[in-house]
C-alpha cells in the first residue's frame, strides 16, 4: 500500500516549506545548479517527498511564482464601469496592487533570475512571462468595458492597456531591478497610480456624442 506524504509534516506545511527552499536556492544557486537535491536538503524532506508534489524542478518554479501572482487578487470578473471617475478608481486600485506586488523583493529576484538564466533555462522566463500577462488581461478587460459604456474612445484595449502600465511604473521596474533604489512605498504608490490614470485619461477623452441636426425654420 502507498504511503501518503504529510503535507503539514513540521512547523509549516510540506508544501510551503519546500517553494520557500526551492526560493532561497535558486536565488543562491542559479536555476540551473539548483538541484532538486539541494533544495530537498534545505527544506528537510526526501526527493520522494518533493516529487510527490511537484513532478520536476520547472513545476517548482511555477509554483513560486504562481504564488506570488495570486496574492495580487485581481478579480476575475469585474463590475464594468459607470463614469470616468470610476474607471480612474478602478485602474488606481489595480495599479496599486501590482505595484506593491510585483515590486516586491521576492518577486525582483525572480525577474532578476530570469534575466541571468535567459540563454540557459529559458524556460524561466516563460513561467514568469505567464504571470504577468494576468495583469495586462485585467486591465484590457476593464478598457472593453469602458469602451463599451462609452467612456473612451475607440481603439486596441490591449495597447492601451499596455499604455497604462508603461505610465503607472515608468522607469521604476529597471531601477529596482538595478538596486539603484527600493519598492516604493504607500505613499509614492498613491501617487502613482493617480498620476497614471489621470494621463490615461488624458490620452483617451471621453468620445464626443455626435451633433443632432438642426431643424430647418418654417418660413
């Protein structure tokens, strides 16, 4: 009979135990010398009990970031829009989210894994390229909708989506990665994200409603 893994074994859950090893050691090995091996050392559970929850080291990867995608808690279905003013609020709010998220330091040293493995384990990137495009599927979703209310004009929803985000981070993602400087705070994020959707706003007005015709006098 096959024995089944405790997932709880110790003092945080199997599963927990081994992405926060796997973490550390991609971080400190690359994720090429990062074997299951050592990451089955640093967590303190056999390779059998690794395998049995995640079928190769890729799985792994994915996990860890698929982890930290989820804390982002965009919904995914999303009341449209009634006004201008509110499809600001909505863009703020998710735009805030990703900035906390995704500047965090656990999620830079993916992107910064990614960048150094990028001929090696190209395959890194990928996973994490997935986890962004969550993002950018939230954003164009909401832009159809404001299309559809009529609260912008017409046009791509994915280029404008990506249009919003290049104003909401701007150079920061490279400074970060950079270490030139750390996350932003709460306050900077306000500012962000309010500046952000206001240029937004700004690039695409309102649709003007088209002229009625004049009634011709009767003589």
């Amino acid at each position: 009979m096959k024995k089944q893994v405790n997932v709880e074994s110790g003092p945080q859950p199997l599963r927990e135990r081994i992405l926060h090893a796997a973490m550390e050691t991609f971080m400190e090995h690359g994720y090429v010398e990062a074997s299951t091996l050592k990451i089955a050392t640093r967590a303190q559970v056999s390779k059998r009990e690794l395998y049995a929850l995640f079928g190769n080291k890729q799985a792994m990867l994915s996990a860890c970031i698929a982890d930290r995608a989820g804390r982002m808690q965009f919904p995914s279905l999303l009341p449209p829009p009634s006004s201008r003013e509110e499809l600001a609020a909505m863009l703020s709010r998710l735009g805030a989210t990703a900035l906390r998220e995704v500047s965090h330091p656990a999620v830079m040293a993916v992107f910064r894994l990614a960048i150094v493995e990028a001929q090696r384990a190209p395959e890194v990137a990928v996973t994490l390229e997935a986890a962004r495009q969550s993002i950018r599927t939230v954003v164009r979703d909401i832009l159809v909708e404001a299309q559809s209310a009529g609260l912008i004009g017409a046009g791509d929803p994915s280029d404008m989506g990506n249009r919003y985000l290049a104003l909401l981070w701007g150079d920061l993602m490279v400074s970060i990665l950079l270490r030139i400087r750390e996350a932003p705070g709460a306050a900077e994020i306000d500012r962000r994200v309010r500046k952000a959707a206001e240029d937004f706003l700004s690039l695409y007005p309102e649709p003007k409603s088209p002229a009625r015709p004049r009634r011709q006098s009767r003589g």
